[in-house]
C-alpha cells in the first residue's frame, strides 16, 4: 500500500526575520507545506512593495507523527483552532514550529 503524503497550500502565510529580510515587518508568502517541510515563495503583493525580496525559503519542523498530543493542541492553539487535536494538519505545524530559512541557488 501507499503511504499518504499529507500536503497543504497556505497562500499568504506571513513572517518577520529581521536576518531574512533586513527589517521587523511583516512579508507575504505562499507556502507549500508537506510533512516536515515546506517551501515558500513571495505572494505577488510582496514582489510589488519588496522586489528584492528572497524568491525561496524553506522551513523545517517536526513530522505529524512524531508530535505528542500536547504540541498538537498547541499548534491549533497557536493558529486559533481549539478543536481536537487529532484535526491538527501539517499547515498548522508549519506555521506554529517552522524554522524558516533561505533557500541559496
């Protein structure tokens, strides 16, 4: 049998890093969130107002399985779901645990 890739677009998932982007704002990305890593690029608006902005970045966290029920809650926590944490996906991880960093050609 297969295994099932759990899988997730986030459009306009927002971050701050000031060693990233040179600044405390906040930056526009679509994620593609997959189990334990993600990819992100620059939403069009970010593009607009920040051309230089990094055209790839990747974040690491955690696989779903390897989370205890207790950081489960947490990552719903974190993205204002509170619902069982058996409805914790892999967007929610991303977000809550992502390590962000940028993705040199």
């Amino acid at each position: 049998m297969a295994k099932k890739i759990d899988y997730l677009e986030e459009e306009g998932m927002l971050f701050t890093d000031k060693k990233i982007f040179g600044d405390n704002e906040e930056h526009e990305y679509d994620v593609f969130c997959r189990d334990g890593h993600a990819i992100a690029i620059p939403a069009v608006g970010e593009l607009i107002t920040n051309p230089q902005a990094p055209r790839l970045l990747e974040l690491a966290y955690p696989k779903k399985d390897e989370l205890t029920k207790e950081q489960k809650e947490e990552c719903l926590k974190y993205r204002g779901i509170y619902q069982s944490a058996s409805m914790c996906n892999v967007g929610d991880i991303c977000m809550s645990l992502g390590k962000l960093s940028v993705i040199k050609k």
